[in-house]
C-alpha cells in the first residue's frame, strides 16, 4: 500500500471512528456480559453495544477482510493491520466476538460452496447467527481423530447420532459446526464436517459446571439428528482437511489472549493498590516486582509476535503450523498473567462473592484461564506438532 | 511497515549470510583463539566488510555509507551471531557510528570507518554490572578538557583508533545530566587500555584515564547534555546487541535440533523422543518470540529513536532471556559432547553469556521497562 494512499486510509478510518464508536464503547470491558456475541437470542448490555455492532456491521468491519459479497468490508491486510490499530487507539471494544467470525468464516471461504457461503458469510457478519464448535467427544480428546459420532448416510440426508463434549456456549448458539463420523475405514479419513440448526429436532445441551463456578461449556447430545446432505462443508469423508485448517483459527484466537485483555492490563495497577510503593516509587514487593518486570518483558515481546504473527499470514508468509506456536505461547503467558493477578490481590482476590470482587471475578478469571493451554489442542499436542512440522523431528 | 524482511532487506539478509557464513564461520574464531591472537578480530576481514559496504551501513549515503537502517544493521550482526564472527561491526559501525552522527567528528572518523581501517570502541561502564551512572570525571583544562577515571569491558578498546568515552562534566555520579560524551584517539596521552581475555576468547580492556588531555573538539553533542548522545548510542547498541544475540540463539538451536535428528541412541533419534522434542518446541516458540521483540524494536528505531526506548528494552531482555535458553538447551541436548572444546557449541553458550551482560542485562532492562512503566 502507498503511503500516501495508507495514511489517507488511516485518517477516514480514525475520523470514522471518532464518529461512529459511542463513548460507551470505548471503556475496557469489565465482564462477560459487556462482551456482544450476537445470535437469535442476543440481549445488548446496553443501547451502544447494538448501535456499535450495527454501525460497524453495515461497514462490513465486524469481519474487515472479507470479501465484500459476503458482508466482508473487502479491506486489503494493510487497512485492515490500520483499522485494527486505530481501533484499539481510541479503546474501541470488538463490536461482536463470534466463532462463525474467528473459526468457522475462515473455514467456510477456503471449503465452503458458493451456496453456503452466501447463506452464512452474511449472518455472522452482521450477528445474526451464533455458532458453537461440535468437536471434542468424552472419548476424543487430544486423539481428536478418533471421534465416533455417527452420520448415517439416509440419502439425501444423514441422521447423526453421537455426543460432543466442552461445547462452548452450546446452550446459548444458534448453529453448530461439527464432526462427525461418516466411515470406519479411516481414521482421519472417515470424518465429515456439517452444519446444523441447534433447534434441530434430536439437540439437547447439558452444561457442564467448571471450577470457576461457571459453565462456559456443555455436553451436547444428537439423538437422529436429521442434517441434509447441503450442509456439509467439503466432499465427504474430507472434514478433517476443514477441521484442521478451522483449528489453525482457532488457535490464533486463543493466542490473542497472551496480550490481555486489549492491552488494557490492570495488573500493575492493582498490584498498587493492594501492596504500595516503597520510598523510591517502585512496588513495595521486590519479588513481586521483579516477576510482574519479566513477565512484562514477555508480554511486550508477544504483543510484537502477534503483530509479526498477523503480518505474515496476511500475506501468506507464515509456517502453517506457526499457530501451534501462538497458541502454546499466548495461553501459557495468560496463565502466566492470572498468577500474577493473583499475587497482586493477596487475600482480597480469593474473594468469592463479595460485591468489592465483582462476585469473585479475579479468582474466577484465574481459575478460567488453566482452560486455556487445554482448549482448542493442549500445550503438549501444541509442542508435538511444532515438533513435527516446524522443526521436521522424527516420528516416535 | 510490516514486521517482516522487505525484499530487499531479504537480499541482504542473503547475502550476508552467505558471505560471513563463507569468510567467518566458528572456525574462524577457534583459529584466532587457538592462535592467541593479540588483536582479538581479523583485520582483513574488516577491510573485506568495508568492501561488502557493511561499515558504513548506517552512514548516510552523502557521506558515502550505505544509508540503511537498524533492520539492516541487525541483519549483519544476526550473521555474525551466528557464526560466532569476533569483528568491531558493533562497536564501530552501529554505536559509534550513532553517537558521532551529526557532530563534527563524524568527519573526522566516519572516512576511515567506510574504508575499514578505523575501530571505535566504547568506554561506558565503569561497574562489572552495566549501570546508568558516570563517574570518570572530564575537568575543564585550557581549550579542552582533562579525563580522569577508569572504564571497563571495552570490547576491542586495546586496538581501537578512537574510544566514544561518557564522563562526567557536571554533578554527582548518579546524575542523568552533567554527562559529556567524547570521542578519545587512541593516542591521547594518559590514555592507557589494558586487554582482558574473556571467556568468548574476545578482548575487551580496561581503558584508564590518566589527566587525559583532549580538545574541546572532541566533545559529541553539548557539553553536560551528552545524556542524548549516550541514549542514542545505547538504543542503537542495545538493539544490535540484541540482534546478534538472536543469531548466536539460532545458531545454538540449529545445531542442537540438527543433532536430535542424527544422533542415535536406543537404536533411533534422540529428536524422536517426546521428552526432547517439547523442550526443542518449547525453545522454537521462545526464539520465534524473541526475534519479533528484536525486529520491533528496530522498526521503531529507524521511525522514531525515542519512541523507541521501551521497545529496545524489551528486545535486549527478550534476546538475553531465549538465548540463555538456547545454549542451556544446547548443551544439555548434546550430551558429552557438547562439554567438549572440539564441538563448537560450547562457544555458542560463552559468546551468549558475554551479549547477555553487554549494556543491561535481562534483570537491569526489565527494571527499565516497569520504571517507565510506573512501578
């Protein structure tokens, strides 16, 4: 991009911003429920959040990169690094947080058939939809593979019948995206990947409650899940091919996490409030100190990894495996992070209901982020694969 | 900018790394060790960078250098990271060439280190830990001024032609202002350097200050207000010591994961076990982390030198940190050998150890970085 033509872009975008972004909008999200994830059944937090998501979904930049036709705001990796750096200038909220944005529209353009992906592209552009992930089952796990729900082929149509497990938020999507078995020749090579309607007859949800006291995560069940054959995503007994290439998403998501909540850490500040200065003006906890320096220099140093990361998979530079290095890197960080949050609030961050606490939320973020080097592959399946296809290490 | 090589910077990432890889590989230093070489560095091979252009890639093209950047800059010295090269590229053609920028003495030397003749080195610490204070004192004498005091590891300061020396003009040791920055010939009298062997097999001297007599000419920037000048230097060295201390890491972990792949026990690869392969995975990711942290901050470098400080910081602990990781894990990986002086990864770990302390080690920036950040 010209500089000319960049820094042309920049100001639109900034002066576009400054208009259309309301004040509300601007602040550090405090809770769950301050983030939009859309959906049929999507209550806003407040009137700004929906004049946010409308505003910026009519532009097309709730999913800046996309093609245009298919509610994309067609922007080049160039304004779209600008938006995004304009964007978190001003403090600007996302304007919806979906898997359809981060996991299942990038599958969808790479595998999906011009039919599906003009049915769904412009849904989860505009937060129509909310999508969840049928991956795990109670029996595949890290060996993913070796899932079993079961796709009976019926025709035109499969009656799928089997169980998901972790399926986050699946009490709360409106869709799933999900694996399932469709021959016992194969492993990896029986496995189909279809799209289906939560309200389908056959769909139930448990959810599962976590050591946080939340349930982010169901079990879901398919008992003769009726699913047509134009639901599925790629040919046949090729769903692994999306699966994988979706998973590669899903780890850049979850890698964002090692930068914290926007940048916007409040782990100095309340490390201040809590301990105090010593007389020269540095944390009154030397220790504490020292380790919260060195995990910043790590953050900061990732923050740039991210950056380098986004840049060169715009522009088709990165290692197809270099995911697995973000996520194990970002999710081991955030860890990293929360102990330190922790250590900052003493006493007051064990705090499990009291109002000062926002109903424990220190504690409950904490336990939350141990999920994090699970989800979406462990750090261990994360290391086996740089192993393999990074570094090019023999086979066990 | 995008935070990766442009294609030209790719060329002459290429080309460096072919020429220094073919001139200077490990080799090259265990010749110079093996021969106690007085000198510490070929002299041929800095005629030979002077040819490739490589000493005056930070002097403006006006004044007949290359007109590049700090990316640039950290490309070579990424090079020569990675084979171990011993060469005054540092000290001459990124710190000095910084701090002479825009003063009159870069007429004076900027000529002979386009041309490869000239070394500067640089006198700054005078504590075996790097620190912000300065105590060798510069008085007012005459037309000039009288040095008194003693800097230490000054790499290259025994044959250098010319010593960027911080002193102290104004105030207590301590102060931020009150420092003078001076550009020292060798041949000053009261000026002697002592080399010290160190353990990478480099020299870096002990240079005393005897009432050392100098011009007022040779003052860099204002005098009391050479704190800028020392800053720019430091940005510029802390980043270039970052970027070679990415290629010694590189260097130590290519060989190390080359070794997991031929070497044999129990009848397969070491490589095959688990147990290896996460901590080479694990030693990936953290290089991978670092190297962004390096080119950061040389993009900010070359947009915007001040804006850049934080960043710098960041890059030399990120660097210190991934490195020492590297040659730990080198050496561990490789079993006995690795402990041998006949296996070259042994000179990876003494070369990481010598960068890690240079102008700030990982403890020294990251207590930068949370004062600047309010703790």
């Amino acid at each position: 991009m010209a500089d000319q033509a960049a820094a042309d872009f920049r100001q639109e975008t900034r002066a576009w911003l400054e208009e259309n972004c309301p004040a509300a909008m601007r602040r550090p999200i405090q809770s769950e429920k301050d983030v939009c994830w859309g959906g049929r059944r999507y209550v806003p937090a407040c009137p700004e959040q929906k004049i946010w998501l409308d505003r910026m979904a009519e532009r097309g930049w709730t999913v800046p990169d996309w093609p245009t036709e298919y509610g994309g705001g067609g922007l080049s990796p160039a304004e779209t690094k600008i938006l995004r750096e304009e964007m978190k200038a001003i403090g600007a909220r996302s304007p919806l947080n979906s898997f359809g944005i981060s996991m299942l529209g990038p599958a969808l353009l790479k595998y999906g058939s011009e039919a599906q992906k003009l049915e769904h592209l412009p849904r989860i552009a505009r937060g129509e939809i909310r999508w969840c992930q049928g991956y795990s089952e109670p029996n595949a796990g890290s060996d993913l593979a070796s899932l079993a729900t079961w796709a009976e082929d019926a025709g035109d149509h499969y009656v799928v019948s089997g169980q998901k497990v972790w399926t986050s938020y699946a009490d709360q999507a409106d869709w799933i995206f999900c694996l399932v078995r469709t021959s016992k020749e194969s492993k990896q090579g029986g496995i189909s990947f279809l799209l289906f309607d939560m309200e389908s007859e056959g769909v139930s949800t448990r959810p599962i409650l976590l050591i946080s006291g939340y349930s982010p995560f169901c079990e879901t069940f398919f008992d003769q899940v009726r699913v047509p054959k134009a639901n599925r995503v790629h040919d046949e007994n090729k769903g692994w091919d999306v699966a994988k290439y979706l998973l590669g998403h899903e780890r850049e998501m979850i890698s964002g996490m090692g930068l914290g909540e926007g940048g916007r850490d409040t782990l100095v500040a309340d490390a201040l409030a809590t301990i105090g200065r010593d007389p020269t003006g540095r944390l009154a906890d030397p220790l504490l100190r020292a380790d919260i320096a060195r995990f910043q220099i790590r953050a900061r140093a990732f923050a740039a990894m991210s950056e380098r990361f986004l840049d060169e998979l715009k522009t088709g530079r990165a290692h197809p495996a270099q995911p697995s290095m973000m996520k194990y890197y970002g999710t081991e960080l955030n860890k990293d992070r929360h102990e330190l949050h922790m250590a900052a609030g003493g006493s007051a961050a064990l705090e499990w209901e009291s109002e000062a606490s926002r109903g424990g939320a220190p504690a409950r973020a904490w336990l939350r982020t141990k999920a994090n080097s699970i989800e979406g592959g462990t750090s261990e399946i994360q290391l086996n694969i740089i192993a393999k296809r990074i570094l090019d290490l023999p086979g066990a | 900018m995008p935070l990766f090589l442009d294609d030209e910077q790719t060329m002459l990432r290429d080309t460096a790394r072919d020429f220094i890889a073919d001139t200077a590989p490990v080799a090259h230093l265990r010749g110079l060790r093996d021969a106690d070489d007085p000198t510490g560095f070929s002299r041929d091979l800095w005629k030979q960078f002077a040819e490739m252009g490589f000493t005056g890639i930070l002097i403006g093209e006006a004044q007949g250098g290359l007109g590049l950047g700090h990316v640039e800059a950290g490309i070579v010295l990424e090079e020569i990271g990675r084979n171990l090269t011993p060469s005054p590229f540092l000290s001459t053609s990124v710190a000095a060439v910084e701090a002479l920028r825009g003063t009159a003495q870069a007429e004076r030397w900027y000529p002979g280190i386009l041309a490869g003749d000239t070394v500067a080195a640089v006198a700054i610490d005078e504590t075996p830990k790097h620190r912000d204070r300065v105590a060798l004192t510069a008085e007012r004498a005459g037309n000039g001024f009288r040095l008194s005091g003693v800097k230490r590891f000054v790499a290259h300061g025994h044959v250098a032609d010319v010593l960027i020396v911080a002193a102290r003009t104004a105030g207590a040791p301590e102060d931020r202002d009150g420092v003078t920055l001076f550009a020292v010939p060798r041949d000053v009298p009261g000026l002697t350097t002592a080399p010290e062997r160190l353990a990478d097999s480099s020299l870096a001297a002990t240079a005393t200050f005897e009432s050392a007599m100098l011009d007022a000419d040779a003052v860099l920037g204002d005098v009391d207000g050479g704190r800028a000048v020392l800053d720019r230097l430091l940005r510029a060295g802390r980043t270039g010591v970052a970027a070679e201390s990415l290629g010694v890491g590189a260097g130590a972990m290519a060989m190390t994961i080359g070794y997991l792949k031929d070497r044999k026990q129990f009848g397969v690869p070491i490589g095959s076990f688990q147990a290896l392969q996460h901590r080479a995975a694990h030693l990936y990711a953290e290089m991978e982390v670092a190297r962004a942290a390096v080119l950061k901050a040389q993009h900010l470098l070359d947009a915007d030198m001040e804006a850049a400080d934080m960043a710098v910081s960041v890059a030399k602990a990120m660097t210190a940190m991934a490195t020492t990781l590297a040659v730990n894990e080198g050496v561990q990986m490789h079993g006995g050998i690795g402990m041998t002086d006949a296996y070259d990864i042994g000179f990876y770990m003494k070369r990481a150890r010598v960068l890690a302390e240079l102008w700030g080690d990982a403890g020294y920036h990251a207590d930068r970085v949370a004062v600047a950040a309010g703790y």
